[in-house]
C-alpha cells in the first residue's frame, strides 16, 4: 500500500544517517511516509493518501498549507530573486511587525530556533558577565551544545536528552530546573548567586508533550530574575504568534528581556529572530561585539511568507477557528479516553493540545515522563491507518490551524473515539 514510500526509505538508509534528516521522522513506523504536497488540512502522500495533519510542520503552518496569500507573495519575490547578500524593504517591514507585536525595540533574524535560543544565551552572557544559565526539565531549545541539557522533544524520544559530543565543561553551565517549581529554581539562584546570566524557558513548554505554566508560575519567574539582576529569555519559537500576536507574554501579561522567535514568523520557511531592548540588542554586531552572521538572515523569500501570514494573522479569524478546533478536539480526546477506561490526561492551550497516557496531572518533566508511551504510539498508528496524522512521539503536540474547520474537526473526533475506543 506504501510501495513509494518503501522505496525511498529504503534508498534514504543509503544516504542519511538513520534515513532521514531530523530525527523525529523516523518515529513513524515501520517507515516515514513521503509527502507529495499539502492543501489546507491535508498532506497528500506519494503512495495516494490523504491525511487530516495536526503536525503542521511542528507548528509553524497556522494558516494550514499552501495558503493563497503566501503563496502569491512567495511567487512574486521568486520572481525578483531569492538571495541578494543585500537588505531589503521585506525585512524592515516583517521587523517592524514583530516588533509592535511584542513591545520590542531591535530584532536581528536567523534561520531557525536553534540560532535564536544560541545566540540568546551568547548575548545574555555578554550582557550580565556571567557563565551559568538556568534552563527547565523537558524544555527543548535547540540542538546547539548550550542547551542540549535535560532536553525534550526528539531527544527524550530517542532517549537522547543530552549528546555526545558536547565538553563537560559546557553542560556544566547549564543548570536545571523543574518547571511549574519555583522554589527548585530559588534554590539554583541562591546556590550560585552571581553566577547566572539568564534563565530560559518555554513559556508553554511544546517539546515535551503539551504542558502548559500554573497559576503565577510565568510571573514568578518574571519577579525572581528582576530582583536576583538576572536575564529572562522566553523562548516563543512555539509560542511566538501562536497564543496570540503577542504570544504568551501578551497571553500572561509578562515582559522577557530576550525573547526568541521561529516557526510561524517565517510563514513555513526556515527563520529564528532575537529581539528586545536597545540596550541589549545593540551589543549584537556590527554595532557591538557579540558576534553573528548568516548568508540567510533575513532571506526575501522567507520574509515574504512570514509578513504574508502576520497580515493573515492580523485580521483575526485564524486565532478563532483554530483555537475552536483545539478546543473541541481536546474535549473529545478527554471524553472518548474516560469513557473508554483509558488513564489519561489532556493538556490544551489556545491552539495546541495533547494527550498523555497517564494519571493526571501533567504539570513537568517527571510526571510527563511516566505516561504510556508505547500507547501513544499505538494511537498514532492507528490514527494514521484512518487518514488523520498526530505526532509520531508523545513528546510532541497537536497543533491546529485556520482551516480546520468545523467539518475537518468533527470528522476527526469520530476517528478519536474509534481508535480510544480500540485501545482500551
């Protein structure tokens, strides 16, 4: 049935280490399937399917795919040229955006999270004159060797929450704390007082499943870095225009010094930003002397998707139907897995949701950690079977977009409360 897909797995072992070239695509089993193109909600695959996608690219298309208005501005600046080593209008005007949105007054932009997160521990390094950095259990932030410490998503599914590779004295400065726990991270401010530069968290952790904050958890964080004269980095690649247009901070009224961007504001294509006060962002170069460069900073094409979708984004319906979506979808999730016997928790926020195989609460790491995992597994193939594509890893999230509509969503509950009620 999957002959195509087969086929170029097989030629894919040949090539790519593990067959592919991000390691969570290989947790679809017993092979990746290949996709041929999207439409909205769907992906159509090689082999001749069709599937309901709630991946999303891991967040980023919350218009859904090949949607027309960045489709047509991604076609006229192709037509223009697609790599000048020059600026352009785009990048002033997608800049300009963000920064309203997120009450920032300077943005440099990378290519991905991964040079956002890396560039904001360098640059909160300079500032404050300082080592250590505290990050969270089960937050992921990229796979550079600042932060690939006690890390989610494709690392915990792989079992790979810290690399090889990486020095000892590297991870060293990297100090762990669990979310939703003040104290614990009381406790790492006090027992390296002066020592710390930042702290950086997934405001919405989305990388270790969906686990969102607890009552004032955000706004402690906010108050303890203010009186220990320590950085807050919030890292928005998830978040970043998808809570709101102001992402989480607008959604938990919070304020980071650094906030990282990617995903959605690059409507699909690979971006990362910095941004945040003058005082910081001007030690960046060529105006200070913390150093980045990039030949793709700030591509054309890519700033031609990403303020396609912000103006999208700005008249919006895509924020209602798909937190709509998300809304019924998690209720449906909880429903039919109740009804089924099923342990389980589901954890949502606006337009990101999940479910976890276990007795609930899923408040951090450690009680994330103990759900079903071969369960979920288990859901997703059966899921897949039906048409409908959830992530390959229970350490990922659903997402859903402007165009899963009504008819989408419901079609999808039904298939929800067939495959729970198979598992139990």
């Amino acid at each position: 049935m999957m002959r195509r897909s087969k086929e170029l797995f097989s030629e894919a072992l040949k090539i790519f280490p593990g067959g592919v070239n991000s390691p969570i695509r290989a947790a679809v089993k017993p092979f990746p399937f290949y996709v041929l193109r999207g439409e909205g909600p769907y992906l159509y695959t090689e082999d001749g399917q069709v599937l309901v996608d709630y991946v999303l690219g891991y967040g980023p298309l919350i218009l859904g795919h090949r949607h027309p208005e960045v489709l047509k501005r991604v076609k006229d600046q192709v037509e223009r040229g697609w790599l000048f080593g020059a600026p352009t209008e785009l990048e002033v005007l997608l800049a300009r955006k963000v920064l309203d949105h997120f009450h920032a007054d300077m943005i440099r932009f990378v290519n991905s999270g991964t040079e956002a997160t890396m560039l904001a521990v360098r640059l909160a390094r300079a500032v404050r004159r300082r080592d250590y950095i505290i990050k969270f259990e089960g937050c992921y932030h990229g796979a550079h060797d600042y932060l690939l410490v006690g890390a989610g998503s494709a690392a915990s599914h792989f079992g790979v929450p810290k690399s090889e590779g990486i020095p000892k004295d590297v991870a060293g400065k990297t100090l762990i704390a669990r979310f939703n726990d003040l104290d614990s991270v009381e406790s790492l401010l006090k027992e390296h007082r002066d020592e710390i530069s930042a702290i950086i968290v997934e405001p919405v952790i989305g990388n270790y499943g969906l686990i969102p904050p607890e009552k004032e958890f955000i706004k402690g964080l906010r108050e303890l870095t203010s009186r220990e004269d320590v950085l807050l980095i919030m890292d928005e690649v998830i978040t970043g225009f998808r809570l709101s247009l102001g992402g989480a901070q607008e959604y938990f009224n919070v304020r980071a010094d650094i906030t990282t961007l990617g995903k959605i504001i690059g409507g699909g294509f690979p971006v990362g930003a910095v941004l945040g006060p003058e005082e910081i962002m001007s030690r960046i170069t060529p105006s200070g002397k913390v150093f980045n460069a990039g030949t793709f900073n700030a591509n054309p094409v890519t700033m031609a998707a990403g303020l396609a979708t912000m103006e999208v984004l700005e008249k919006g319906e895509v924020y209602s139907t798909a937190d709509r979506a998300a809304s019924r979808l998690a209720e449906v999730l909880d429903d039919a897995a109740g009804r089924s016997g099923l342990e389980h928790c589901v954890n949502r926020i606006a337009s990101m949701f999940q479910i976890f195989f276990t007795q609930g609460p899923v408040r951090d790491f450690r009680s994330a950690s103990r759900s079903d995992k071969e369960k979920y597994v288990k859901f997703h193939e059966e899921l897949l079977r039906r048409g409908i594509f959830v992530p390959p890893s229970q350490f990922e999230v659903m997402f859903t977009s402007g165009s899963h509509t009504d008819e989408v969503v419901e079609r999808t509950a039904k298939t929800f409360e067939e495959v729970l009620r198979k598992l139990r």
